[in-house]
C-alpha cells in the first residue's frame, strides 16, 4: 500500500456533495459553526496586531467573515471552501469567495499575514501536507489560527453505535470519523515548520431532545460520516433504534434529553521569521536560576558531584 493511499482516510468527493446538501439549509444548522468561530475571533483579537490580507480555509458560510465585519483588524478577506454550494452562502458575507480544495491550495507563496480555518481541517486527509501549504502561503511572521474538532467529540454517540452494532451485528465498522488529539495537532505544526504553536480544547455540550435530533444536526452541518471504509450499504433502521435507545438509557438527564459533546482545539502558531524571539544557547543567560528564586546558589564541586 502506497503512503498515498494509507493518507486517505476520508471520502473528499463526499465531503464536497454533503457540503453542497448542507448548503441548501444551512442557516438552520449553522449554530455550532458560529459559536466556535465567535470564540476564534474573541481569540484573535486578544493579538495586538493588524493583518492587511487573510484566508479563511474551508469557510463553510461565512462565518468568520460576518464576525470580522467591522473589525479594523483585517484589511481584506478572501474565503474559499471545497463547495460551491457554501461559496454561495459565504459571497453574502461581503468578502471575495473563491472555490478551492483545503488539500491543494491555490494561492502564492508567501501572500497571506493571517490564514484562518474553522470546523474544516478534521475532513482533510493529508493533515500535515495542508498545515505545510498552510504555512508557504503565510508572510514571514504570518499568523495561523485554526479550529478542529478533536478526539473527545460525539464519544457519547461513538459509544452507542458501538454498543449497537456489537449486539444487532456482531462486529464494529467506522460509524463516526477519527479526530486527533491536543497532542497530535501540537506535534504537527511543528513538523509543518511552524513557530511558537500553543493547541488547546474546549469543550462545547449540545443538549438534544433525544438522538434522532442530534443526528438529523450533524447531516445538516455536513459532519455525517464520509470515511472511506464506512459500510457502504443502508444502515439498518434497527441499529439505528438500538444506538438511539442505548444513548437515552447510558446519559439520559434528570429531564429527559441527552448531551452531545463536541470538543474544539484551537490551534495557533506563527510562520518562523528572524524577529521572533529565539530560545537562549545553554550557558548564555545572564541571570542564574537562583537569582531567579531568592534562593542561595549551591555549586556542585568534584566531591559532591
């Protein structure tokens, strides 16, 4: 098996037709992509600092683009989505939209101060090769700052499907996509080149009426399952009564509804430049770490090494 082909975890071209579905009724699933992207711009205007040019990556329907309106921080803002049925949607926000692929970006090298991703980089199957594109597009000390859903999201869900599917079929098959975690995605952005990465997570819990609802969410924001080694066939509607049942009887609430959780990682890291501060070579500081504390400084002789 190529490397190609052990990267393709997720059905791209799925991805772009439940996009184009999704899009078509977006404004009534959208809630969950405006509240991260709401707690990506309280973050980003924390950054003392104006960027003349951003990208947002995969922006759904402008989400970020109608939170920035306004905003003196951002010059211009270009948005672009693998689907056109999004692009659609985002044109609305104002800004200039454009159709392009997460995992072949097609912009030049070093054109972009600030590139933002919201609720879209977890359906990318070359994760490292698009946070390296990520970082050829930004200016020498550009910003990226991104959002993904991480290993901890539907693990409520995940757990009754399995459930389900253990007792009505007598074996498991990907029913939820795979996330990655806090410290994977840390990992990553430094092996893409860039400097001073922070991930962390939030944690955001929905409450449902019951399953079928939470479902129903997740197939109009486009979050259905798009993995390539999902069961191709109709799911049987008494796996689907099993989990849903399963969900009520395992977190069920003293009123009655269920929680979904999603948690969000946050990733921020900044393209290398010179200007950046730089770690000290050991040795080189001019404070020792007694200093530091108020404590006496005890030197180790050739006795009591």
């Amino acid at each position: 098996m190529s490397d190609l082909e052990i990267m393709n975890v997720f059905d791209r071209k799925m991805v772009r037709e439940h996009r184009n579905r999704a899009a078509r009724a977006w404004q009534d699933f959208d809630f969950l992509h405006k509240e991260v992207a709401d707690r990506l711009c309280e973050r980003l205007d924390d950054v003392v600092r104006d960027f003349p040019l951003a990208l947002d990556i995969g922006c759904h329907g402008g989400e970020i683009a109608e939170r920035m309106s306004g905003r003196s921080k951002i010059g211009q803002l270009i948005q672009c989505d693998l689907s056109d049925g999004m692009i659609g949607r985002a044109k609305e926000k104002g800004a200039t939209s454009v159709v392009a692929d997460e995992e072949f970006l097609p912009f030049a090298a070093g054109k972009f101060d600030l590139i933002m991703s919201n609720l879209s980089l977890h359906w990318v199957n070359d994760l490292p090769g698009t946070l390296l594109q990520i970082n050829r597009c930004l200016k020498p000390d550009g910003l990226f700052i991104g959002t993904m859903f991480g290993i901890e999201s539907l693990r409520e869900l995940r757990q009754s499907l399995s459930d389900a599917e253990m007792e009505v079929d007598g074996g498991l098959s990907p029913r939820i996509s795979p996330f990655a975690d806090v410290r994977d995605a840390g990992m990553l952005l430094q092996r893409a080149g860039f400097t001073l990465p922070v991930v962390d997570a939030d944690a955001i819990t929905v409450s449902y009426e019951n399953p079928l609802k939470l479902m129903k969410d997740l197939k109009g924001m486009g979050e259905n399952n798009k993995v390539l080694e999902r069961r191709k066939n109709l799911t049987k509607r008494s796996l689907i009564f099993k989990a849903a049942q399963r969900y009520m009887d395992e977190f069920r609430d003293a009123d009655g509804r269920i929680p979904a959780t999603f948690q969000v990682m946050f990733l921020t890291a900044w393209k290398a430049d010179p200007s950046q501060p730089q770690p000290l070579k050991p040795g080189a500081a001019a404070t020792s770490l007694a200093d530091a504390l108020g404590v006496p400084e005890h030197v180790l002789t050739g006795e009591n090494k």
